[in-house]
C-alpha cells in the first residue's frame, strides 16, 4: 500500500503548489469511483455524505501528523470521523494515504467480518474511534486533545462532523468543556451541506452552527468544502495559530454540496443513505469521466478473501504503583473508602511532569468522594459540570490514551443516562473505570427518580466491562486497587449509606489484611447446610442481619458474598444449590439482577434446588433507606423469615 504523492501538506506552506493541486484531482476521481463502486455493490452506505466530506477528509488527513508508520505513538495527530456513516470516504481517503488498499475497500465494504464495515472502526488503520452514533465524536476528541495537553507534546486533534449532528446536545457539552480547558490543539470541522435524512436541515430542526460555536468561545471560519486551497489554507493557518484567539479550540464550518461532483445525485437527500443501481452507478462513472471497471469490481468483490483487520486490544497503563489494601474497623461508607484509595493512587503515581491517573467527575466531586484525588493531584482532576453525557465519553477516550481514569458520578447519571456513552466506551475498548455511587434503594429520600435500580441489568448488556459491587468498605478498599491493574473497563458500584462491616463469627473485619480479593469468586460468609443466602452491594447490611435472626431461630444459614458480578462464579452456585435452597437478596430490580443471574446458572447447570429472589419489585418510595428496603421486603425480619421458610420445606 503506497501513499499517493503530492497529498501530504506541510503547515508552514503558505499555499497548494500546482502539482499538489493536480495530486487531490487525481486522488478525488479516484476516490469518487471508491465510494460509488463500493456503496452500489453492498446496495447499502452512504455515498453522499461521503462526496459531500471527501475533500474535507483529504484536507485533515493531508496536514495531520498522523501516518501508517506512527498509528501509536503518543505525539500523533488524532482524527475522529463523528459522521461514520460515511465511512466509504473515509476508507477512500485512508486509501490515498497508504494506510489500507483501494482493491480491499471496495471487495469488502460491508461484508460480513470484514474491517470496511458500514460505520468506521478501529480495526481500520488509521481509525482512531468507532462512530456512528451521532453526537459523540466531539467529546472524544476533546480527549484525545487533552491527552496531549496532559503529555505536554505538540499533537492536534481534528473531528469531522456532520451539519445534522449539531442537533445533539452532547455538542455543547463538549463545546464549553473544551473552551474551560483551554484545548486549542482541537480542531472541528463541520460539513455543512444543509441535508440530513429527513430533508434540508433547516425544515428538519433549524440551528445556526456558527453562532452555537462562537457562543461557546470558539474560534469560528466559514470557508467553501470544495476549494482544495482554501481548506488547505484555512488548515494550516490553524496550525500556525493564525486564529483570533490561538488559546481557544478553532471550528470550522465548510459549505458543501450533497453527493459533490456527480450532478445527477448533487443536492438531494436521498442519496445521504441510498446506494446507486448499477445502471446509474455505470452513469454517474460516465458523468465523471471514470472508465467503467463495473464487471471488474463485481468479480472481485464475489472472490475476494476477508480483511478482519488490526486486532485490537485493552489499553496499557503502565507503571502504576497500587499500593497495600487498609483494613477499617468502624462503620462507614463504601464511597469514603474508595475515595481513600484514589487520593493513595495519586500520591503513588501523579509526581512525574504528566500524571498517570485522572478523575473526571460531573459536578458531585464531594458526593462521589474524589475531593482528596482533586487536593492531591488538581492538574489531574476534571470538573466536566452536569454533562454527563460529554464526560463519559471524554473519560473513555483519556482511558484509550493510556491513563488509568476513574469517571464517578450517581449511579443513575453514570450508567442509566449515560449508556449508550458507556456502550461505545465498551466498543472502543477504552479502559475506562466507572465508580458509582447513591445505587439502588439505598439513595432513600431522593425518591425513584435516584434509585438507580437497573445498574447490573444495564452493564450486563455490555459485553467487555467487568461488574463489581462491594459488600463493605473494607473490600471497596481491595475492589478499587484491583480494577486499578486491569485493563479493561470496570465498573464498581456501591450505596450512599455508611454501613457495618462484615465480620468473621469473632467480630474481627471479614475483608482483613489477609483477604485479597480474587474476580469471579464469591466469598463463604457463613458456612451453613440448610439454606444459602447470596448478597451484593447495599443491600447485604439487611441480608447479613437476616441471616443472623435466622441463625438465632435455628436455621443453618450458608452466606455468600458476591461482589463479583461479572466474571460471575458459577461454581460457587452449584455450592449454594447444595443446601437444596437459595435465597438472594440484593438492591436491584428483581428480574434482571443477582437473582436473575443465579436463577440462569442454575438452569444451565441443571442444578435442583428451590430458589426465592428478593429485590426491587417496583420503583421506591421517598423516605430513610432502610424503610424504603422494608417496603420492598428487604428488612432484615422479612430476610429471616423467608430464610426459615426455605429452610423448613
């Protein structure tokens, strides 16, 4: 795969020589025939916001510092298409650069395991995020920017975004994060064509994009999409910091044509998501003198191999120095704890003239006790307001760049309204470690719209985040030392309230010196053979407390602490089935939580024992948390009692 000549820029050019000009004619012919061959033969893509982006591609791509030979090196610029649907100009344009084959792109756009899928991945090299959800692009450029401000190298970052797109609100949550911290190494680049799929964008849902980003504090041009010069020009005087405020991030609004450069599909919304026939394939190929290798494509296209492309994998955070767990021995709350083990990583690992560990938080720094990583390391902590949206994102993409970063807000905010965020942080592999806080029923008095109740249903749906939920803080201290050494996402959660420890049948701390918490492995509480009581999270203070009441009336309770909700420990389910009874006990709706997961395994394993599942059954009511569990059966007297009845059967 060779670079096409002539289309790389160098910024301190003041203009376009003759024969780069002549270069991105060639390199524009050829990439109409890539985005019109291969959209046409998978009869599915969007061909005309690629026409419409292509010359903008070939602008950012050109004066970018980013190439097939430094795909990972820390100074890198970083190129975020938010648009994906346009992959197909995309891959043209990483074609024309050298990081993939012409001959690939078109055989396997849209085919089943193949790298060129329908919105762009990062299995294509030269690739940096997967997009396509609308809206999100933005904000992982803002990280990507604000890695290299952390890093203190000269790398920029550049976002291409559609005009329909600015209809989103997480925009402007990363217009104003951006400006608060002073990312002037970020560049947007708007395709302003007027089209979206409804119609002109106007009718559809009317915005003036320039005032939007000049309002945030934005640098703002307008410039013509199509003119090789003038977005060359405009580019590279960015670069130099040619802008009226070289402290702020620059947005650039091109005008542009929808399907540019084939007249019969020019301006017309209905090419923004439909393929050619192959009769009008074969004449918008006439209409722009394109020799027609139609029949050439088809046959190869039907005989060419698979490209699955770059194998990805979890980002590195190197060095991190984790640090011995501490053992509480008064009552407190789980969330104090982890906030003691973040202000311990920063102080074990933000020395150094670039911090290793970030925070990023959405206005509940107190709440979500991050105030002492923030008095610790404050060039390291990241007050993103209430956006959540934009925050998640940002956090990811940080993560992607290599720095162990916790995101923690409510439970409700981190998860529920930020999910499809955090599922494309899952796409992208990110890292990311989500901490949250005020879960479930034990929120209390903040009423339902708080009692965030679906959180493992939700991270569950996920499919790379590993899922924690802490009995006590004692092994909230070990939970959030050991998601600081993996790679993967993480997510932890845990209540409001401060709660007793658990204790060993002598009193002393169950989650002591030498516990070391092991993933996928359920913790023996109790040992019992009449019935097993399995407990998560906040909701295990109740279920501990039955179980003793239990006890006291002469049923052998078996506890089983199970912090670890994904990798789950199905063994320790077959255990529990022993007895020949199992109760579970959590803070979580019923139906798709602990008791859900325990009731799959022990279908799956064919196993024989009755089962009884307590949980939320409804949203809560607005009052004291344990009166709130009470309602919802989840008193410790109500535990007990159903822990007798099992038992008796």
């Amino acid at each position: 795969m060779v670079p096409m000549p002539g289309m790389s820029f160098d910024a301190k050019q003041s203009v376009l020589t003759d024969a780069q000009k002549s270069a991105w004619a060639e390199a524009r012919k050829a990439a109409v025939e890539t985005i019109l061959v291969s959209t046409s033969l998978a009869a599915s893509g969007h061909p005309g916001g690629s026409l419409s982006c292509i010359d903008l591609l070939f602008g950012i791509y050109g004066i970018s510092n980013i190439h097939p030979g430094n795909l990972h090196a820390d100074d890198r610029d970083v190129v975020i298409v938010s648009n994906g649907h346009i992959s197909p100009g995309v891959y043209a344009t990483l074609a024309t650069h050298g990081f993939v084959a012409t001959s690939d792109v078109i055989t396997g756009f849209r085919k089943a395991g193949s790298m060129f899928a329908g919105h762009i991945e990062t299995k294509v090299p030269g690739v940096e995020w997967n997009t396509g959800n609308l809206g999100q692009g933005l904000s992982a450029g803002a990280g990507a920017a604000l890695a290299r401000k952390l890093r203190g190298n000269d790398g920029w970052s550049w976002v291409l975004m559609g005009d329909g797109e600015q209809q989103k609100g997480q925009i402007a949550e990363a217009r104003r994060f951006a400006v608060k911290f002073g990312l002037n190494n970020l560049v947007c680049v708007v395709d302003r064509n007027f089209l979206q799929i409804g119609g002109d964008t106007r009718e559809v849902m009317d915005q003036n994009v320039e005032a939007d980003f000049a309002a945030a504090g934005w640098n703002v041009c307008t410039i013509d999409g199509h003119d090789p010069a003038e977005i060359f020009e405009t580019f590279a005087r960015i670069r130099r910091g040619e802008v009226p405020d070289a402290s702020r991030p620059t947005c650039v609004v091109a005008k542009t044509v929808m399907s540019k450069g084939v007249p019969f599909m020019e301006n017309k919304a209905h090419y923004h998501g439909s393929p050619l026939s192959e009769a009008d394939l074969r004449k918008a190929l006439a209409e722009c003198g394109i020799p027609d290798r139609v029949d050439h494509w088809k046959a190869a296209r039907a005989a060419a191999p698979i490209q699955a492309g770059i194998h990805e994998d979890w980002p590195t955070f190197g060095g991190i120095e984790v640090g011995p767990a501490v053992t509480r021995t008064a009552a407190t709350d789980c969330r104090s704890a982890y906030g003691d083990v973040l202000e311990d990583l920063a102080r074990r690992n933000n020395g150094g003239s670039a911090p290793k560990v970030l925070g990023v938080s959405s206005d509940l720094e107190g709440s979500v006790k991050m105030s002492g990583f923030r008095k610790i390391s404050p060039k390291a902590f990241f007050e993103g307001g209430i956006q959540e949206h934009n925050n998640a994102v940002v956090a990811g993409r940080l993560a992607r760049e290599g720095f162990l970063t916790f995101f923690s807000t409510f439970g409700v905010f981190g998860v529920c309204e930020s999910y499809n965020q955090q599922r494309l942080n899952d796409i992208n592999m990110a890292g990311l470690k989500v901490v949250c806080t005020h879960l479930g029923l034990d929120v209390g008095e903040d009423g339902p719209t708080h009692q965030n109740i679906d959180y493992v249903g939700l991270m569950l749906g996920t499919f790379g985040f590993e899922v924690y939920l802490p009995l006590d803080p004692n092994q909230t201290d070990r939970v959030i030392r050991h998601a600081a050494t993996t790679r993967c996402n993480t997510f932890v959660g845990m209540g409001r309230s401060k709660m007793p420890l658990v204790t060993k049948p002598d009193g002393s701390p169950f989650y002591d010196d030498a516990y070391t918490f092991t993933p996928g492995k359920m913790d023996v509480i109790r040992e019992g053979t009449d019935v097993t009581l399995v407990t998560m999270g906040a909701a295990s203070t109740y279920a501990l407390a039955g179980a003793k009441l239990a006890a006291e009336r002469g049923v052998s309770v078996q506890v089983l602490g199970c912090a670890s909700i994904r990798p789950f420990d199905v063994e320790c389910v077959r255990r529990a089935a022993t007895t020949g009874a199992i109760l579970t006990v959590e803070d979580h709706a019923v139906q798709t939580g602990l008791g859900a997961l325990v009731a799959q395994t022990v279908a799956d394993l064919g196993l024989v024992a009755r089962l009884k599942r307590l949980g939320a059954t409804r949203y809560g009511t607005s009052g004291p948390s344990p009166e709130v569990f009470r309602e919802q059966g989840m008193s410790a007297e109500n535990i007990a009692s159903v822990l007798v009845e099992l038992a008796r059967r």
